[in-house]
C-alpha cells in the first residue's frame, strides 16, 4: 500500500470502521489502520449522520449522532470543514445525482486532492479517486 494517503471517509466507511463490520473492505480497513495516512470525515457527514439519526434512517448511530466531533477525534481523525469553495463546485455539478452529502465529499476530494474511502460505485463516474 503506497504510504502517506490523504483518504477522506464516506459516512459507510466511518460507521463500519467505528463497528468493526465486515462491509468494510479489507484493503479500506487496512488504509484507515495506517497511521502514516490523513484520515479525514467531512462536516458533510456529520450533518448526513445527524440528519438520519433524527428522521430514522440510522437508528443504530445514536452515540456517534450526539458526540460525532469527539468519536472522530478520538480515532486519530482530522475533520475537513466545507469550504466556500467546497460549496460551490458541489453547487455547480452538473449531475444528475442529487444527494446532497454525496456531492459535498465528490467537492471536498476533488478541491482537497485526496481519495475516498467509499463503497459507493457511482462516485467513480466523478473524477474522484476511490478507494474500496
């Protein structure tokens, strides 16, 4: 695995990382465990995890919907604001994709330079390295 990845994880890859879940890929599992890799969680995710804690979508994240910034600093992880700049680019997609959490990670790794750690397939249609 080529060293010093800058890796910006999909709200999936934080809770499986978070649970120890097997849908987690091995080769993600072992990016995120290497500490000479940034790992970083977008602002976009802690309002994507708040957001469906709240209308029942994620039932099982209570604890990381009420003490996300702790959860994330407690692994070593680095949080990446959304930049006005982050804004506009996830603004200006002309895509047909529509979620809004997604466009703002596709934003964030296209204008940080960094990789995805995402199952999501449909990111690789967007110029983003991913990594799964």
């Amino acid at each position: 695995m080529e060293s010093r990845l800058r890796l910006l994880l999909d709200r999936h890859a934080l809770i499986w990382w978070l649970a120890g879940d097997e849908h987690l890929s091995h080769r993600a599992q072992e990016a995120i465990a290497d500490e000479a890799n940034v790992i970083a969680v977008s602002a976009a995710s802690a309002m994507e995890v708040a957001t469906k804690f709240r209308i029942g979508k994620l039932p099982g994240a209570a604890l990381l919907a009420q003490d996300f910034e702790a959860i994330v600093a407690g692994q070593g992880f680095v949080e990446l604001p959304i930049s006005v700049t982050h804004a506009r680019v996830a603004g200006e997609m002309n895509i047909a994709h529509k979620d809004p959490f997604d466009r703002f990670l596709i934003a964030q790794a296209q204008a940080e330079g960094m990789t995805l750690i995402s199952n999501e397939a449909l990111f690789d249609n967007f110029a983003v390295n991913r990594l799964w």
